[in-house]
C-alpha cells in the first residue's frame, strides 16, 4: 500500500525534476514488495493526473510536464525489469497508440503490465501510422493487440484502425483504453464482437487471469 505521505513526497520530487529521489523512492517501494500494479496505478497515474491539472490551471510549465512526463517513463521501464516474468510461450501482445496520438504513458503501463506476467510484448508506442500498426501485427502475429486512445478527437482514427483490423485479422482479440474512452463512447465498440475496453489496470488484471484459467 502506497501512502499518501509517500504520494506526497514521489510527487514533490517529481515537479522539482528529481529523478534521482524519483528513483530512490520507487527502489523503496520494490523493496517492499508493492505491487507493479499499485506503482503503476497508485503512484504512475496518480501524479502523471496531477500534473497534468496543474498544467491546465498554469501551475507548472510545459517543460516540467516534460520532465516529470520523461522521468515517469523510465521508471515504469524500470519497474517492469524489476518484476519482469519469464515469458510465456503461445502469449505476444502488440501495444499501440493511435495515429497522432503523443501521450503513451497509458501504453506503456499496459505493455509493462503485460510483460510481467509473462507475455511478450512488442510496444510501438506514440503516433504510428496505421498502416505500420497493420505491418507488425502481420509480421509479429501476437494473440493480442492493445490500442490507447487519449484524445477523442482521435476516435475516428481509432474505429478506422479496428475496421481494419477486424477486415484483415478478423480473429484477434483487440483491447482498448485511454480517456478518451471514458465518457460512454465506448458504447460505440460493441459492434465489434472481438473487442474489449479496458478502463484501468484493474480490468485488465481481471482479464489476464481470466485468460491464464482458459
């Protein structure tokens, strides 16, 4: 369990532009045998949100949301090395943004979440052309595809790339998050009978375990 103290003292270091102490906080946690799942979400997102309003309300620059942006990426890298699974065999994932999409925090979560149990993970990350995220899944063939969509503005771009998808691989499981997804647009994808939305990590935990018991 992640205090608020601890929230409190991450999220200082993380405004200051303290990697370093960002480090040493997160080494602690590990240590202590908190889960990947709790960092990501109690500690990761947590902060990620609130610098993202103090943006918004001109408390913070653009750079140190930068800053705490690259500093936060690392470390989700560095907790999935911490807790990384040894992989499965038959599990590979591919995990995407939408095209025009800048945000991948999300993304990477998901992949390292994926990663430490076992799967493996092929993540592309921000803005990729369509066409490229149809590339890899021909060429990687995973079981799984996740797509983050951040923007609604973007939804349209998202629905495009599920067509096609479900045009050339009408058999892949695909999941989809992001905020964009939050407000009842994701009512929209249940005419796609292979496609799951995936509000938080703790869906998709639920879902992971569900898949291991198949």
């Amino acid at each position: 369990m992640i205090s608020e103290a601890v929230y409190l003292h991450y999220l200082n270091a993380l405004l200051d532009g303290d990697k370093k102490q960002c480090y040493q906080i997160v080494s602690r946690l590990i240590d202590e045998k908190v889960s990947p799942r709790e960092i990501f979400m109690k500690l990761f997102q947590r902060s990620m949100y609130r610098v993202g309003q103090m943006w918004e309300n001109e408390r913070c620059s653009i750079s140190d949301e930068h800053i705490a942006t690259k500093i936060t990426e690392g470390l989700i890298d560095f907790v999935t090395a911490s807790y990384s699974a040894k992989e499965t065999p038959g599990k590979s994932v591919v995990i995407t943004c939408i095209d025009k999409e800048f945000h991948e925090i999300g993304a990477r979560m998901v992949a390292g979440y994926f990663e430490t149990h076992g799967y493996k993970v092929y993540f592309i990350g921000s803005n990729t052309p369509q066409k490229e995220v149809l590339k890899t899944i021909r060429e990687k063939q995973p079981d799984i595809v996740g797509i983050s969509n951040n923007f609604y503005l973007n939804f349209t771009r998202l629905v495009n790339l599920l067509n096609s998808i479900n045009q050339d691989f009408p058999n892949l499981t695909v999941l989809v998050g992001g905020q964009a997804l939050a407000e009842g647009i994701a009512d929209s994808l249940k005419n796609y009978p292979n496609v799951k939305y995936l509000p938080s990590l703790d869906v998709l935990d639920e879902y992971i375990s569900a898949t291991k018991q198949q």
